[in-house]
C-alpha cells in the first residue's frame, strides 16, 4: 500500500514491480504491461519537464481517448504537474476559452490541433523523439499537490473546477475498494471520454490497483457494447443511465447480458428503481449504482445486496465518507427530512478553481463540508434518497416540487424512453411544469396517455401542465440532460 503523503504515480510504479509482465492497458492492436507503461510514463514525465513544464504548472490535456492520453496524464503527475482534462470535441475557439479561464501554462493537444494564443505540445514525431530521448523523470512527493482539477458537469457560465490532490485520491481509491472491493483482478472495458471525471476515474484507478484496462471507442450501440465485453473477457465496466436503457430494451431470452461483468457501475445521473431491477434481472445482478459529484468523488453506493429493499435509494456513503442532509442554516435534519446533501471526508477536494462565486456555487466548501448542491433525505439505516437539484426545484402554491420525481414517475409510463422537467415562469409568478419526453422508438407513447398517467400517479400540485414530445433532448458529454436548455 502507498501511503497518502506520497506521490500517487508510486501505485503504478508499485504493480510494476509486483506484476511487471501483467498486461495493464490495450488499446486496439496495441498493449503495455505494467513494466512497459511504467517506464513510458516516467519517461513521458522527464520529457515534460524538460519542455519546460514544472511543479505546480496547470497542464491541459485535449487528446482522443487513446492510451497516449492516459500516458499523459500520468506522467504529469509523476511530474508534479496538475492536469485539466479538455473535450477534445470543442471548437478551437472554445478550448482557448477554457485554457484562458483555467490559466493553463500548457496544452496537450492531437496533431494539428493547437490552439491559437496558446502554447501547446503535439503529439506528433518531434513529442516521441522528446519521449525517446527522456530520462524517467523522479516523483513529486507532495500529497497537497492537484492530481487533476475536475470539471463539474452541468455548469453553466465560467466553468469551474474541483481540486483534487494526490491525498483525495489516494483516499477515493480505498472508499471505491471499500464500496465494491479491488480492482486488481478485474478487466475495466473504458468506453466513455477520458475528459469525463467519472468514467476516467475508474479507468485510473483501475490500472493503479493492478486491473487491465481495455480502451473502446466511446461512440457505439447496445448489441456492438455487448459484443465487446464478450470480446475482451471484459469483468468490470462502467455505463451512464442512457447507455443502461439501451442494454435493457434489448431483447432478452430470460439469462444475464453481461454474464461476465462483476462488476458494473452506474453514475452521471439517476436511474429510477424499476430501471435498477430491470438492469439486475436482464444484464447482471452485480450493479453498483453510484452517487458522486466532481468534489466528492464517489459519495455513496446502491451494492447489489441491497438493490432488493433500497432501490428507490442512491445508497449509503462507504470509506471515510460522512454525509449529512443539513437545513439552509447548515444544521442535521431529522431522518426522512428533506435537506441539502453535504458530506466530508479525506477524499472530498476543499478547493476550487476559477469560481469568484465559491460561496455560492452549486457545489461549494463550507468549514470543510462539501455541499454537493443536491436535495435528499436520509433514512434510519443511512440510505439517501435524492430529491434533485436545489436549483431546479420548482415551487408551486408554496409548494416545492422535485423535477427527479416527476421525471422517474413519467419514466415508468409505457413508451417513454426519456423525460426531462423543468418549471416555466406565468404571468401570476406560480410557475408551471413541462415534461418533455422522448418517446420510445417502437411503441411511443401520446400525449394523451402520458397525461393519463400523471394523473393516476402524481397529485395535482406535480402534473405538468404541458407534455411535449419531442425527438431529442440536450445533453452533457456525461449524460446528463440540461434541463436549462429545455425551454431555450
């Protein structure tokens, strides 16, 4: 076990000497074992550094998701070096916002891709002839050092960031281990973007246990995703909501999907507690549907023992997390109470990046409390059930109502395959609410229906006023519907 004061690259260094003929990452036709991509990274490292990229500099990294990414972005820790993940989909002008904003010293870009006004580094010949002629570069052992500034999803405005040091995620793998055990043994297939906080957080922390990762291309369909698991002997994998629905309207013959995962994650956003039986009983019964947030890490864990009488639930909290639902005064509500979420602990980032507006921000530091800017409530046995963002409630006659509920209630209507909700101002000042769903490709549901329903299943304070069927609905990289972009 490497201790928290030391350089979080020394786990890597560590399974390579414990394991140095292992395979630890495939990508395509390509693969390194530990030993290999050990000493890719620690020579990737020197040669940032001596490109003059030094300790404590902010370094972007806007790559494909391929193995030269991860090598990167190890290898600016090993360094010392903070990184910034960058969508590498973003127009040039954009990324130079984000470079400017973050105050980044470099860039890490794809061929032909640097940014104008920035200094970028290629990967191309001249980045690999700098690598060859490197030597390993020694570690940074400074545990308050950032590990990697992680973007929250959904923000709107001035994007802002999670400090994460080297110590918070020492201290996030061992909660992760502590919630579904180690990854050590298992083979993670990585299909989502590498600059999405949660789906490479699994990906890293998965090589830096010892498990073998296999790279995927993150675009793909239900059927393709399923012969991929089968393809790499894949145990271990991790899914966005949208992606699961697309795994559940398979066709099923009564047996598991993915017979061989033991481990599948869930997280980026919610899934009803049908959608969490339905994914036990057609694709694995060993789901672990999470709960975290760009500061927080993994918060809390649904683990498949108690998916039976917690489904409607996130979970409870695993590790060193403490997690409270608190009053707008910050004091304990009582069980069942609906509150704000926030939780501490040693992997909770104290610090953000670039927001003049910490105090306020959805999810801000307070006396060393995270508040993750989500609603909930706890039960008796430490489960949380969430409730939705304090920012999206809709107040109605005095009245709040949660858009997740009038969503997850729409959600088990017969023909939906998505729903978003949001409230839309009236002339009266009592805000109404519109649905808008995505109707399922082969037996779509009617307006009529969906009225129908809400009406059997909600009170009158939460029945839209509005359904809209529509073809599409707006979405984060991660998944996430924007529920602000709705209306626009």
């Amino acid at each position: 076990m490497v201790p928290d004061h030391l350089n979080l690259m020394r786990r890597l260094d560590a399974q390579a000497q414990a394991h140095p003929d292992k395979v630890a990452l495939v990508d395509g036709e390509r693969s390194w074992t530990f030993a290999a991509l050990n000493t890719a990274v620690a020579k990737a490292a020197g040669a940032l550094r001596s490109v003059g990229v030094g300790i404590g500099d902010r370094l972007g990294v806007c790559l494909r998701d391929h193995a030269d990414h991860l090598v990167i972005r190890f290898a600016a820790a090993r360094a010392g070096i903070t990184v910034l993940p960058m969508d590498w989909r973003l127009p040039l002008a954009a990324r130079a916002e984000v470079a400017a904003q973050f105050r980044l010293a470099t860039v890490f870009t794809e061929v032909n891709a640097a940014i104008a006004g920035v200094h970028c580094l290629s990967l191309d010949d001249a980045w690999h002839s700098q690598v060859a002629g490197s030597h390993p570069a020694s570690f940074v052992d400074d545990p308050e050092l950032p590990f990697v500034l992680n973007l929250s999803s959904g923000t709107t405005g001035t994007p802002k960031a999670a400090i994460v040091t080297h110590r918070n995620y020492h201290a996030r793998i061992r909660n992760n281990v502590a919630a579904f055990g180690s990854a050590g043994d298992l083979r993670y297939l990585s299909a989502s973007p590498l600059y999405f906080s949660a789906g490479s957080h699994f990906c890293l922390t998965t090589l830096l246990q010892g498990g073998t990762v296999v790279l995927y291309p993150p675009l793909f369909g239900p059927e393709e995703y399923v012969d991929a698991v089968r393809d790499h002997d894949i145990t271990m994998a991790f899914l966005v909501p949208t992606a699961l629905r697309w795994l559940i309207a398979l066709p099923n013959d009564g047996r598991p999907l993915l017979p061989s995962l033991e481990v599948l994650l869930a997280a980026a956003a919610p899934l009803t507690a049908d959608e969490r039986r339905q994914i036990v009983a057609r694709v694995t019964p060993n789901l672990y549907d999470m709960f975290g947030s760009a500061g927080g890490g993994v918060i809390t864990t649904l683990c498949p023992p108690d998916i039976a009488h917690h489904a409607d639930t996130v979970g409870r909290a695993w590790g060193d997390v403490e997690l409270q639902v608190v009053d707008d005064a910050g004091e304990p509500l009582a069980t069942g109470a609906t509150g704000r979420v926030r939780l501490r602990g040693a992997g909770v980032a104290t610090a953000w990046f670039n927001t003049a507006d910490a105090a306020t921000s959805s999810e801000s530091v307070d006396h060393g409390w995270l508040h993750t800017g989500d609603l909930g409530s706890l039960d008796a046995a430490g489960y949380l059930t969430l409730k939705g963002r304090a920012d999206d409630v809709i107040v109605r006659g005095g009245v709040n109502v949660y858009p997740d509920v009038v969503e997850s209630a729409l959600r088990r209507c017969a023909g939906v395959a998505d729903v978003g909700v949001v409230g839309r101002a009236t002339g009266n000042g009592d805000p109404e609410i519109v649905a808008f769903v995505l109707p399922d490709a082969e037996q779509p549901a009617s307006g009529a229906a969906l009225h129908a329903h809400c009406r059997s299943v909600l009170p009158t304070w939460m029945q839209p006023a509005e359904i809209r069927l529509v073809d599409d609905l707006p979405r984060t990289t991660s998944g996430k519907i924007r529920r602000r972009d709705l209306l626009s």
